[in-house]
C-alpha cells in the first residue's frame, strides 16, 4: 500500500476556527456558555472550537424562524430579489474557498483537494438555486368550462429544520438551504457536532450578505439535545434530513405523530455491475474511485460489485492492482486519495464489519487493518472476496473504504442480486451492449444508475433513494418546490347558477 506523509506533526492550522452560531440575526454562544472542540481525525489537533448548544438555544433558533416567515420578511420578496441574495451567497462562498475547504478537510478528514472541489461544488448550487428562484411559478387550468378559471399556486411551506451529517457537511447543507430561500422558506440549521465548522462560516457569509434577520438559523450540538426539539416543534413545518437510515426512521415517525413533511436521504449499499465486454480501464478506475472516494463515507459509495464469472478473477485481481497504488495519508498531501476516518465510532463500526464478514465466510483479499500511526485513525483500502448475497457485508453500509466483490452469470441474477439490500439509492452499469444497460438500469431499484460511469452528479438531476435509502428527491427542476405547498384558487365567472335550481 502507498502511505504518504501519516506521521505528520507540523501545525495544520494557524488556530483552531472559533465558529459561533446563527439565532435571530446574530452570531452568538449557547446560552449556558457551554463549548465543544473538534480535533482533526487526521492529526489529533484541535481544530475547531464550538457552542455547545442546549435545548433552549434549539427553542430560540425555531422562534426566530418562525417570526420571521410569519412576518413575510422574506417570503414577500419577488424572485429576483431572493436570487440576487443567493448569488451574493454564492460570490461570499467562493471568496472563502481556501478556509473552508481547510476546515472542512481538518473536521472530517477528507483530502484537501477534494475538499475544495466540494466548496467549489456548492457556489454552483447556489447559483443554481438562484436560478430557479425566478422560475418557481404554479399552474393555470383554462380547460375547465366556461365559467371557472382554475389557479394553482405555489407557496413557501413555511419554517425547515435541516439536519446534516458529517461526510460532505457544506454541500449537504447546499443540496437544501438555497433551494428552501429561493422558496421564500425560513429555516433552523443542525450540523452533525463533528463537522460544525463550514456551516458556521456559512452563517457569517448569509449575513454579510445581508439576509434579513432571523430567515436561517444555525445551532451546534448533538442530535438528542438540539436535533429532538427540531423535529417535534409545532411551529417547525418540514423536517430535511441527511444521515443514517436508523436516526431518520426515527424522524420520519416523530414527523409522522405531528404530520410534518419529511424529506430524507438516508444510506446506501451501491452496486456497480462489470460484464465482461465493459471498458476494462475505465471500470476498474471507476470501482477504486467508487469505493475509496472520501474513504468510503459516502451515501452513494460504491461499496460492492457484482462480476460476471467470465472475468471475475482477473477484474478481482485488476482491482487489487490498482488499490495498491492509491495515496493513503494526511489529508493535507496533495497527492493524498484517502484520507483519515472521520470518528472513532465510525473506525469501530468498519472493523466490526469486517470481524462480522470474516465470521460469515467471506475472504479478506486485500487490507481489512487499522493503520497504525503515531497521530491520527486511518484505515486501509480493503478488498473482500467470496461473499454470498446473503452475508451481512453483502448487503449492509460499512461507510468505510471496504470493497465487497460478488459474482453473477446473467443479467436476471445480477438484477436480483443488486436489489437484494433494503436499500436504493445509486447503481452503475458496465457494459458496451446498450440493451443489456437499459435492461439493468430499469430492473435495478434505485433512484441513480449510471451506465459506464459512476459517481458523477449536477444540480440539474434529482437525486435521492428508493427503498430505505430515503423518501424525496432534492437537486434537479423540483428542488425549489419540494419546500412549497399548493394551493388551488378557483375564479368563477359570470353568474352562479343557485343550488336549488341545479338537480344535484
Ligand atoms: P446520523 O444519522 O448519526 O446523524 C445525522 C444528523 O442527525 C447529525 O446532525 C446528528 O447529530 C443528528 N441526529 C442524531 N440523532 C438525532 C435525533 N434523535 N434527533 C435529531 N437529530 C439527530 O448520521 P451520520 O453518522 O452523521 O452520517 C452518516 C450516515 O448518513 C450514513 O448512514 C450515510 O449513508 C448517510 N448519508 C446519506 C446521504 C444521502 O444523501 N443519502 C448523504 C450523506 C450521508
């Protein structure tokens, strides 16, 4: 395995960012005076310093929200006036690039590069955001005889809870908060408590902006405390929630006792389907960058591959190649592919993973160890071989840099293979023949398959999952309107022909 600068002890940042929170129009510290610190998972340094919010800041965020949707401030604005903020939004992002993109590489410990295509990823979003504001319009039924004319309006659905997790914290929050202004929402922000740093900064570009006071809302804190109070508020209208499948079945039933709209992307255990006449070097770069982007903490990570018999020992064997070569090690080395793990929960749930695949039968062809460093939690790139659909790591999330391979010898069983999981959220296709793609890509159940491609994405498409990988879609036309409700105007004309003289 290639390792690259692990024992790293130069300072990684001047001083740790003191992020403060976002209530009513000001930054400002929990009320009980209470702070949380963030250490780099990559190098055991503090690098951020946060309130640690209690249920009465989460309380105060959601009166904040709510007076300022009930008093119009931003909702009454026109289209263009909210896109003109969202594109100022988007300028103070990429103003920022090269300290967000840092702290965003410290808290999760994701490489740096990567970390800076992601805020870069995010001034996009916005202005796309920004785009739709001014194209977000209703529905006019002329067809509906000669004395009604039927309207249908969209409206903001009024306060969003937004809660975040840790893996791809700013464009997360991107895929959501923009497309909820530019509705004429207002909106209380929960970022996971390990990666609270970019959001925070967010909250200080959203006000030099010039966002009216009290419209986004941002306290720090962890799920039980600060994320609870969110999700049974009365005066919170949505709930959108990125994260786990357990934590959002658990939202989607809070939301369900108060009857709040609920959007979630939750987990995914992703396929990517080799047949044999498939591109050979463009699918095994795909399967590496699949599996090992972002260490593997990735909804949409492509964590098991189904090969076609034909060639499945020589692809297994291309694959184990190729991980060789991939840059494991600080975050900060520009030449790094993996970085570190994010938590040490999370390293713990990787080698149980692993201990449970091993006890079913499986085989670990490559890797399956912690990385003994002096600073830092690292793991290696790991192949697993001989798995059965039916063992855990076949169909279950590890959220870590680990490959489960399987084997199949019809497009009928690889189908059935790739919906053998209760999740669906993404799949690829590998393949030159374009029907035996179509016919993947609509027996396979999730909500994104790419044929000979794998990872890519644009603000244009919608993304999100089948099954239990999440209930909506966010990104693509309808990502403005999932935050409105309709509302039917019905304009009669003429004179009303009374009740009593109609037979009905
Ligand atoms: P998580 O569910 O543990 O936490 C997500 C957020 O929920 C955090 O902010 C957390 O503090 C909060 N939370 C926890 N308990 C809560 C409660 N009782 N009430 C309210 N909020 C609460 O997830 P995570 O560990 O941060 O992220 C990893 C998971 O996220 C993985 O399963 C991954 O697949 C999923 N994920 C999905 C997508 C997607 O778009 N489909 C994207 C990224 C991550």
């Amino acid at each position: 395995m290639k390792f690259l600068n692990l024992e790293r002890h130069a300072p990684v940042i001047k001083q740790p960012y003191q992020g403060r929170m976002l209530i009513d129009g000001e930054l400002c510290i929990s009320q009980q005076g209470k702070i949380t610190e963030r250490k780099s998972p990559a190098h055991d340094v503090i690098v951020g310093i946060y309130p640690d919010a209690c249920r009465e800041d989460a309380l105060r965020a959601v009166d904040a929200a709510r007076k300022a949707f009930d008093q119009g401030t931003w909702s009454s604005r026109s289209g263009s006036e909210r896109a003109d903020l969202l594109i100022r939004v988007a300028e103070g992002i990429a103003n920022r690039i090269e300290e967000m993109a840092l702290i965003e590489s410290l808290e999760t410990g994701k490489p740096l590069t990567q970390a800076r295509s992601e805020v870069s990823g995010c001034v996009d979003l916005w202005k796309y955001a920004a785009a739709l504001a001014r194209t977000l319009h209703g529905e006019s039924y002329n067809n509906l005889g000669n004395s009604t004319l039927g309207i249908v309006v969209r409206q903001p659905i009024g306060v969003v809870a937004m809660i975040t997790p840790w893996n791809f914290p700013i464009w997360i929050l991107s895929q959501k908060l923009p497309f909820a202004l530019a509705a004429g929402c207002t909106a209380v922000i929960k970022p996971s408590e390990l990666t609270n740093g970019t959001t925070l900064i967010l909250g200080e570009i959203l006000l030099e902006a010039g966002l009216p006071q009290g419209v986004v809302n941002i306290v720090t804190g962890l799920g039980p405390t600060v994320g609870e109070p969110l999700i049974n508020h009365p005066d919170i209208d949505m709930v959108s929630f990125t994260g786990s499948t357990r934590v959002g079945r658990h939202i989607a039933a809070e939301a369900g006792r108060s009857l709040k709209k609920v959007s979630l992307e939750l987990g995914g255990k992703n396929p990517q389907i080799i047949f044999p006449d498939c591109n050979w070097e463009a699918a095994v770069d795909a399967v590496v960058f699949g599996v090992y982007f972002n260490a593997g903490e990735c909804c949409n990570s492509g964590s098991r591959i189904l090969v076609h018999a034909d060639i499945a020992e020589r692809f297994t064997q291309a694959v184990i190649d190729r991980s060789k070569q991939v840059p494991v090690g600080d975050p900060l080395h520009p030449d790094v592919k993996v970085g570190a793990i994010t938590s040490e929960t999370q390293l713990n749930i990787i080698e149980t993973a692993i201990k449970n695949a091993k006890a079913e039968g499986a085989t670990i062809r490559f890797g399956g160890e912690r990385i003994p460093t002096t600073a830092g939690m690292y793991f290696q790139p790991t192949i697993i071989t001989n798995v059965e659909p039916s063992m855990s790591i076949a169909h279950e999330e590890v959220f870590g840099p680990v490959l489960s391979i399987l084997n199949f010898s019809t497009i009928e069983e690889a189908i059935t293979i790739a919906n053998q999981t209760s999740y669906g959220l993404s799949a690829a296709v590998w393949s030159k023949d374009i029907d035996i793609c179509l016919r993947a890509a609509k027996g396979i159940h999730a909500g994104t398959i790419w044929i000979n491609n794998f990872l890519e994405g644009f603000p244009e498409l919608p993304f999100g999952g089948f099954k239990a990988s999440g209930i909506g879609r966010e990104l693509g036309l309808n990502a403005v309107e999932d935050y409105t409700e309709q509302k039917t105007i019905q304009l009669h004309i003429g004179e009303r022909t009374h009740w009593w003289l109609t037979q009905s």
